[in-house]
C-alpha cells in the first residue's frame, strides 16, 4: 500500500507542474517600425526609444548612484553622456537581460589615462535582476554607472533594438 500510495504523490506532482507550463519566456518579438536612435535624458530620468523623430516608447530609468555629471573614471558611480552605439547584448545577463552602450570610446579612454586612471567601462542598459536587486526599490539611481529599467521593460528594449543604433545620453 506505501508503494501505490508514494507512486499516487509522486504522479499527482508531476501532472501539477505539467498543468502548470513553462515559465514565460524573457525573450519577446518586436514586429514594430524599427528603433533608429536611444535618447537618454538624465535629468528628466527618461529613455526614449525612437523610429526617426517619432517617439515609438519611453522609460523610466535609474542612473548611476553619482548621476549628475560625464563619466570619466572607473568606479565614478556616473553613467556616461554623448553619443554612443548599442554594441552587444547578453541574454545572461545578472540583470535579467542587457543592451551594451559603447563607452568608452577614445576620447573617453584618452581623459582618463591623461589623469593616470582606467575610464572604466561595462556600460549597459539592463533590468533590476534576481528579486528586483536589493537596491533598486530603495534607490532611483542605484547602478555604477548603467542605465536601468524593470525587468520587463528590457525584455521589450532588448527586442527592439540592433547592433549599431546609436545612443544619445544628455544630461
């Protein structure tokens, strides 16, 4: 009886998690007109995702936990401006998903050794990660120097965007 009734549990646990499905998936289509440029608005703490001069989407975000000013060194807790390009993406990302912004570029690279430092760098627009980051729902401005969203608004920028779409990050 101890055998029929461990084989019962056992199929009733299966058929429950099969009733259940598999989890949604993070990585969704886009079929809309095509993102032709990031426009990042520090002050404001907005992102807008543009087709031309068409607005297509826009996002709250949080910044670097020291926002206000140019990145120009390594651990400077500030997120980059100027104009940069959408240059990788990591779909294992601690972040739930990440779009890479090309920083540093030259000039960036140049300023910081001329002071003796690294410009730094791994600058992404990314999601709050594991259980919403711990620090995310505390602090607006919470990242070393990225950009973040909710974890499903990257999933939908992931899905929008291209290698090559340039990112303009105004303070």
């Amino acid at each position: 009886m101890y055998q029929a009734t461990r084989r019962t549990v056992t199929f009733s646990l299966l058929a429950l998690l099969a009733a259940c499905g598999k989890p949604p998936s993070k990585f969704k289509a886009y079929d809309g007109p095509p993102v032709t440029q990031v426009v990042v608005k520090k002050g404001q703490r907005r992102m807008y995702l543009l087709h031309n001069q068409t607005v297509v989407k826009a996002y709250d975000i949080g910044l670097g936990n020291a926002p206000i000013g140019h990145k120009q060194f390594e651990g400077d807790g500030k997120t980059p401006e100027g104009v940069y390009f959408i240059d990788r993406f990591n779909p294992r990302s601690a972040y739930h998903l990440s779009v890479g912004v090309s920083y540093p570029n030259e000039r960036d690279s140049a300023h910081a050794q001329s002071f003796g430092f690294l410009p730094g760098g791994d600058i992404f627009i990314h999601g709050r990660g594991p259980e919403g980051n711990a620090k995310a729902p505390k602090l607006r401005d919470w990242t070393a120097g990225c950009i973040a969203v909710k974890d499903e608004e990257i999933e939908e920028i992931y899905a929008m965007l291209r290698p090559g779409v340039p990112i303009v990050i105004n303070p």
